[in-house]
C-alpha cells in the first residue's frame, strides 16, 4: 500500500476518534452543567433531575468528612438566602469507559460574585438508559489560593 494512502487513513480514523471522544465528552458534560445551573439558580428539582436517587455525596471540609444526603444539600442551597451563588467549575478532565464516566475540575464557589471557597470537584455520572446522570459527587473545600 502507498505510504502516503497509510498516513492519510490513519489520520482519518485519528480524526474521527477524536471526533466520536469529544462529542462524548460533550454528552457526559451535559447533566454536570445542568447540575451546577441548577445550583445557581437555588432550583433543588432541577438539582434532583440530574442525579440518580440515593447519590453518595463525599465532601472533605477542613480535614473532615462529611456525608450530606442529596436531599439535605440541594434543601440548603434551595434554601440559601446570602445572596447570588454559582459554581463555576473549569478545565474539566474527562474519563469515559461505555457506561461509566469520571469528571475531575477544579471549582470556585462564589457568593454576590466574590470567591467564597474554591477546590476540586470529581463527578462519577452513569449512562442509563441511554442518559446520562451523577451517580457520585466528591469535593473538597479551602478558603486558600483561589486566585
């Protein structure tokens, strides 16, 4: 075969993995915006729409561990009176395996739009039924170099 016929095939299928890995990426991306718009917008059903019941939630806070249940968070921050608040997460990394998929992003979480805390937020989402939903949300907190 010509060389010239075997780097341009290769390239191709190169091009089109890539294509199929970001649109992925995309859909995975999906529900982890509409969580965290949710969030901003204090919506706890919009909150809920986007998690599968009985979510295991980990959250490090000053060396502690903490267990919340999906309801008793999206109940605080529905209830949230301090204010505009957001979390705004960027540079997220994905991972997928078929119906599996991890998102690690750092965060900063901001109240009237000033940094209030800032951390990592790491999202375990499952593909169900053809949809994806958090299965798992983990974080952690410091009131430190947010920048």
């Amino acid at each position: 075969m010509n060389r010239r016929l075997v780097v341009f095939a290769a390239l191709a299928l190169g091009s089109a993995w890539s294509c199929h890995a970001a649109d992925q990426n995309a859909q995975v991306m999906e529900p982890v915006h509409r969580f965290f718009d949710a969030l901003g917008k204090q919506d706890k059903n919009g909150l809920l729409a986007v998690v599968a019941p009985n979510i295991e939630i980990t959250s490090m806070h000053e060396n502690e561990l903490r267990r919340p249940t999906i309801e008793k968070l999206a109940d605080a921050i529905a209830a949230h009176k301090g204010g505009p608040i957001a979390e705004n997460i960027y540079d997220p990394i994905v991972h997928v395996d078929q119906n599996l998929a991890v998102v690690w992003a750092p965060y900063k979480f901001t109240i009237n739009g000033r940094v209030d805390h800032c951390g990592t937020d790491v999202l375990t989402l499952g593909k169900v039924q053809d949809r994806w939903i958090i299965i798992g949300l983990s974080d952690n907190e410091r009131k430190e170099n947010c920048g």
